[in-house]
C-alpha cells in the first residue's frame, strides 16, 4: 500500500467513528434538543414581526434565551436529586429527561394558542417556560453524553448531535414557516391561526425526544474519585462536631456542599489561575454567532426575503451546510487535535460576518444570499463541534450535569445579553456597521485561545 493509500485509509477509519451506536443515539437527542431553540428566537422573530410588532420589542424577546444562560442554577438538582416515580422507571437521566420533554411539549402547545397582537405578556411568558424545560432537558443530555462514551468518542458525538440539532433548525425554521404559508388564507396578510397550527405540529414532532428516551440505556452511575470521597469524609465530621443540629438540618448541609459547592471548587481546584482565561474564553467564543443570530432574522425581513426564501436557503441549505461542518470539525479535531480547530473556528466565525455587512449593501439578492449563508454555517459548524469537544474536555465526569451546565451557560449568558440590545443598535448605526462591529467583537476571543491552549496538554 502506497502512503497515499495508508493516509486516505486513516481518514476513512477516522470517519466510521460516527457509525458508533452512542454516535447515532446522540443524532436523535440532538434533534429533541434542537427544535425549540428556534421556536423561541429565529421562527418566533419572524411570528411577531409579521404580527407588527415593533423591531426593538422583538429583540428584547431574546432574553427569553437567557434562560440557557442561568441552567446552572438548578443543574445541581438534574445531577444529583433522582425523581421518585420515574427514577425508578427511568433511571436518573432518562427520568429527567422524559420529565423535561413532557413539560416542553405542553409549554410549547400553550404558545401555540397565544396572540401577540392581543396578549404579548402572556406570550412571552410561555415562551420563557419553553426556554427553561429545553434548558432543562440540554443539561441532562450533555450530562448523558459526556457520561456514555470515553474522551474519543466526544468529538463525534458532538459532531452527530450538531447534526440533529440543525436537523431540527430545518423544521422548526423552513418546516414551520412553510407549515405557517401553506395554512394561511392570505399570503400578505397575518394569520394567528396558522402559527398556531405550526407551532402544535412542532409540539408533535417533540415525541421524538420521548420515543428515544424509552429507547435508549441508562449511563453507568460513574465510580466516586478520591476527591469526593474525601469531600464526603469532610461533611459527617462536620455533621457529628456539630451534633445539635436537627439530623435533616446536617443532611441538607451535606447534600448542598457536595451538589452546588464541590462542582465549582473542583474547576477551581484542577485549573487554579488558567480557570479565569477559561471562563472568559467559554463566555466569549460564540459571541459574534449569537449576536448576529437574534438579529438575522428581522435582517432578512428588512431585506425583502420572502417565506419561502428563508425557508429555502436558510433553514433548509444553510442548515445542511452547518451539518456538513460538524462533520468535518468532528473529523478535524479527531486528527489535529481540539485546540487547533477551535482557533480556525473562531477566526472563519469572524471573517464570515463580514459577509453579512456586504449582503446588506447589496439588498435583495439571492444568489449573494447562498454564497453569505453557505460559508458562514460551514464556519458556524466547524467552530460548534469544536468548542462542545473542548468544553466536555473540561468536564469532570463527577459532576458532569452540573460542571457542563455552567460552562453552557457561561458561553451563552453574555452574548444573549449584549444581543438584547441589537435591534436598537441597528436603529442607530445600520446593518453595514452594525455587522462589521460584530465581526471586530470576534477577534479577541483568538488571543483567548492561544493562551487557554498553552496549558490545554497538560489536563488531556
């Protein structure tokens, strides 16, 4: 065999990795985790500013998002507290996961039913209980990733549940769109009552999370390290010095340390100083996407591109064009390593938002349209499977639920909030400026990388 041959074999081994049952079993998930994000931000944008409501209001509607920002709050209660009933159906992931898509479908069912022309406090508060119950179910399913495979797999994994989540952008963008024409009497003018068939068609398909979540095997219940066990040791000599206290009272103590205070001392404890450039990295790397996503959708609309142009090369093509960016950043980050790849994906993310700025100049143009669209979720795919590796990495599989919970929330609380202010922002300045900021904000999360990758080697 040549050495042409012997490479091209490599890579073909390197690719069958996403043929791994746990690989597919992700695929699924990831599409249950994928279908409500845009039915609170991207498809939601569009329902309101078809309604007529004002642009600025629209924006301040993705602070619903910051729901995902704050999972960590009650992620200590996902990873450690097994739900009586369905615990002992279930097991302690899939119960909490069966739980949190059972809450989403009928949080989801609800919005459908709501009018903003009529009821917008109403509507966004069921779209806040839609946020929480898909950020509660995100908590349990990267706690179930990280707990079902070894470090190998998380890259493919990644890479299988990006698949699935832009699986379901498709049909929570295009196919709810499209759901909303076709039921509509009248193309030009609103219609409540075809949103509100679309968004229960979307509250149906939600029974995939469900049939795959009495499908699938309960991880195994990770051994307890040295640490913990001493953490444990610690807290009932705690409880007999201070035997006063009410029995439920000391077990409390004990049961809090270990589920909120241990997950966050450990980070501390394992990466001391380098914790800080950590955190700021999680926190800023995907801030140009996110920023840039609140607004794309009302972009589109100023620009004059109908439904079914969205539908088609946005959340169709782009779509497929992100799945086909995880694959290659999965493959990627298999063979030259996370660090490498989470840089490239950091600095195409930038570039390509500049992109944006040049279609806004130009109009309404399709053909301008699919080329922006094409490179920037190719870029946006490769960087997401990229970072989801690098965050499991920093996992401890003790505390999975919690420890990735926090650095989700981390990488999403900032930007969403800075993201509030977009629309304002393009009242003020325009898209062309508006974007190429955006673009500028991205760079220095490069400079973060280089330095969380000088010592990234040294807690492989």
């Amino acid at each position: 065999m040549s050495p042409s041959d012997s490479h091209s074999s490599t890579w073909l081994e390197s690719a069958k990795i996403y043929l791994h049952p746990r690989a597919i079993t992700l695929l699924f998930l990831g599409f249950s985790s994928g279908l409500p994000l845009l039915l609170v931000f991207g498809t939601l944008s569009f329902w309101l500013r078809e309604a007529g409501i004002e642009r600025s209001l629209i924006t301040y509607f993705s602070w619903v998002g910051l729901a995902y920002g704050f999972k960590w709050l009650w992620s200590p209660l996902v990873d450690r507290i097994q739900l009586p009933l369905l615990g002992r159906w279930l097991g302690r992931r899939r119960s909490w996961l069966f739980l949190s898509q059972t809450m989403l479908i009928a949080s989801l069912s609800a919005l459908a039913f709501s009018d903003p022309l009529n009821d917008i406090e109403l509507m966004a508060i069921l779209a806040l209980a839609v946020a929480f119950s898909s950020a509660t179910q995100d908590i349990v399913i990267d706690a179930y990733r990280i707990e079902s495979a070894g470090e190998r797999l998380q890259a493919a994994m990644a890479a299988t549940y990006m698949a699935g989540y832009r699986l379901a952008m498709i049909v929570a963008g295009a196919g709810a769109l499209a759901i909303a024409a076709w039921v509509a009497p009248d193309a030009t003018l609103y219609s409540q009552t075809s949103w509100k068939v679309a968004y229960l068609s979307m509250a149906a398909l939600l029974g995939t999370g469900l049939i795959t979540t009495l499908l699938i095997s309960e991880p195994q219940i990770p051994d307890q390290d040295a640490e913990l066990t001493q953490q444990r040791e610690r807290i009932l000599a705690f409880t007999e010095n201070y035997a006063h206290l009410p029995k439920s009272l000391a077990h409390l103590i004990a049961w809090a340390y270990i589920a909120i205070i241990s997950p966050f001392a450990d980070f501390i404890r394992r990466y001391g100083l380098q914790a800080i450039i950590i955190l700021a990295l999680i926190g800023t790397y995907r801030i140009s996407d996110v920023i840039l996503g609140i607004v794309a959708n009302v972009f589109y609309v100023d620009m004059g591109f109908t439904k079914q142009e969205i539908a088609q090369i946005i959340k169709v093509f782009g779509v497929v064009m992100t799945i086909i960016g995880a694959g290659i950043g999965g493959i990627l980050v298999n063979r030259l390593g996370v660090m490498k790849i989470l840089f490239a994906g950091a600095l195409l993310v930038a570039l390509t938002n500049l992109l944006f700025a040049w279609l806004a100049t130009l109009g309404h143009n399709v053909l301008a349209l699919t080329l922006v669209i094409s490179l920037d979720n190719l870029s946006g795919g490769i960087a997401t499977a990229a970072f989801v590796a690098y965050l499991s990495s920093l996992t401890n599989i003790q505390y999975s639920a919690t420890q990735y919970a926090l650095f989700s929330s981390i990488m999403l609380l900032f930007p969403k909030f800075l993201g509030g202010f977009s629309g304002g922002v393009v009242d003020d300045v325009g898209y062309v400026v508006f974007f190429c900021g955006v673009a500028l904000i991205g760079l220095p999360v490069l400079f973060l990388v280089w330095l969380a990758a000088k010592n990234h080697t040294k807690h492989e």
